[in-house]
C-alpha cells in the first residue's frame, strides 16, 4: 500500500475533516510513491536508458523516520500535529525491504511472518540516474514519484516527496 495512504487509512480519528481532504488533495497531487504503467507509459519507460549500477543497488533498505512538513496528523493523540509519522505505519508497512534493482526495478517485501503469502517481493515501480549522479528517482506503480538522494557506500538514503502544500520525508538505512 502506498505510504501516504497507509498514513492517511491509520490516523483518520486524529485528523479533522478539512485537514485530511487536504491533505488527500496533496498526496493525490504527487502522488507520493509509485507509477502507473498505462499504454504508451510502459513503451515509453521501455525506451529510456537503463540506469546503472551503483553502490545502493540489490541491497534491502527500510524506513527509520518519516517526517511531513507542515506536520497533518496527531499522531500520538496529545492534540498536537507531528512532524514524525512513522509509528503510525502498520507493522508490516513500517517494516518492508525497499530494493532498488541493477536492472532499473524496485521490489517491496512487507515483513511478515515466513511463508505469508503477503511478504513475497512485488514490483512497485522503476528508478532511473538524473542529471545528478547523487539522486535517483523512483517511479512507482501507483504513478508516484520521489526523488532519492544518495551517497556511494553510505548506510542511508533520503526519499522526498514534495508538492504545494506538504512534503514527506523519508530516511532510509540499509538492512
């Protein structure tokens, strides 16, 4: 499920109603993680260069903070909003393996007990090089798009998603 939706779908008791319709127009504005392979998507993703290697890749990664700004939900229930959301998350999202592919995929594993059908590795976008041999970008299947920025041999990553009205931050250490 995409971060943003989980956020949204686990804290709908502590956010008010015009501050979550804002906040669905933000998430839906950037679309925040994923990428929908329509007709002529697929064709041109296809057709664009394939990224290269590099020192981040076929390594399992997972989240250690998810910060929004402005803070939008009260997440520990004290009628404040917080910056730091990442408890919201449902176990199994909160603790899924990111894998940015060689080939250019991104896979997700949800944790999970073994054997759970539900934490087998599923595709969820692509990630190409940008001008910036310091950040990637990942597409994923929902239509998202992030921005990533890392370092060659490092232990963690940033993943910003970003629009007018909220921006998610999400750091990412390897496993």
């Amino acid at each position: 499920m995409h971060l943003c939706a989980v956020i949204l779908k686990h804290q709908h008791k502590h956010v008010n109603k015009m501050n979550r319709r804002n906040l669905i127009i933000a998430l839906a504005i950037t679309g925040s993680l994923a990428s929908c392979q329509k007709e002529g998507v697929a064709t041109a993703a296809s057709s664009e260069k394939k990224s290269e290697p590099t020192s981040f890749t076929d390594k399992a990664w997972r989240m250690k903070s998810v910060v929004t700004n402005p803070a939008v939900l009260d997440v520990d229930g004290d009628g404040k909003k917080d910056s730091e959301v990442i408890s919201s998350l449902q176990y199994p999202e909160r603790n899924k393996d990111i894998v940015f592919a060689a080939d250019g995929k991104v896979w997700e594993r949800l944790a999970g007990l073994p054997g759970d059908a539900s934490t087998e590795a599923k595709q969820n976008g692509t990630w190409k090089n940008t001008s910036n041999a310091n950040i990637i970008s990942w597409t994923q299947e929902d239509g998202t798009f992030s921005n990533i920025t890392t370092a060659p041999d490092s232990e963690e990553m940033t993943l910003v998603h970003q629009n007018e009205m909220v921006t998610i931050t999400v750091l990412l250490y390897k496993k």
